[in-house]
C-alpha cells in the first residue's frame, strides 16, 4: 500500500509540473485578480454543478437557461481561458483515472441506468 500511495505522490508532482496544470494556476489567479467577475463566475458554477448532479427531468432547458443568464461571462477573456485550461486539466485527470480503473473490473453496472 506505501508504494502505492508512493507512486501516486509522483503522480501528483508530475501533473503539478505539467503545462496544462500551470496554465489552470495561471489563468485561475487572472481570473481572481477580478473580485467580482470571479464571485459571478463560482455563482455559475455552483448553479452549474447542481443541474448536473441532480440532473433532473428539465436538465437540458435548465443548462440553456443557465447559459443564457451567463451568456456575458462566456465573452470575458479571462473566463474562457480558464475554462479551456481547467478542461485541459480535467482531460488529463480522467485520462489517468480511466488507465489506472480500466482493467481492474470493478463491479459499475449499476451506473448504467
């Protein structure tokens, strides 16, 4: 188990390094150089991540909504070079998360709804 969560510090320190974290770092600290552009930009988020966990029967018209109430914010330089890098970031995250789970078997057939 040690070596495990050894190799997974090295790991950690490798996507610390890596140019699409630096960029997510980058951009994330432009983005809250503007105090409330950043403040507008968490209440988006927020409102965004409960329509996806919840995923309710009007997910879709509630995303469209949620998009056009923000539409504005998606013009800002800022936000959307932190999107992209914050994109980039995650991309990486599931690429190493689907090589570690992907021959492990893992018993998820109860996602498949």
């Amino acid at each position: 188990m040690n070596d495990i969560l050894s190799r997974a510090k090295m790991l950690n320190q490798e996507i610390r390094r890596s140019q699409e974290y630096q960029e997510y770092k980058k951009y994330g600290a432009i983005l809250q150089e503007n105090h409330d552009l950043y403040s507008r930009f968490n209440e988006m988020r927020m409102k965004k991540y409960r329509i996806q966990t919840l995923q309710g029967q009007n997910y879709n018209e509630e995303a469209d909504a949620l998009f056009q109430e923000y539409a504005d914010l998606f013009q800002d330089t800022a936000v959307r070079q932190f999107l992209v890098a914050e994109q980039r970031l995650c991309t990486i995250i599931r690429d190493v998360l689907v090589g570690i789970t992907e021959t492990l078997n893992l018993d998820l057939d109860f996602l498949q709804l």
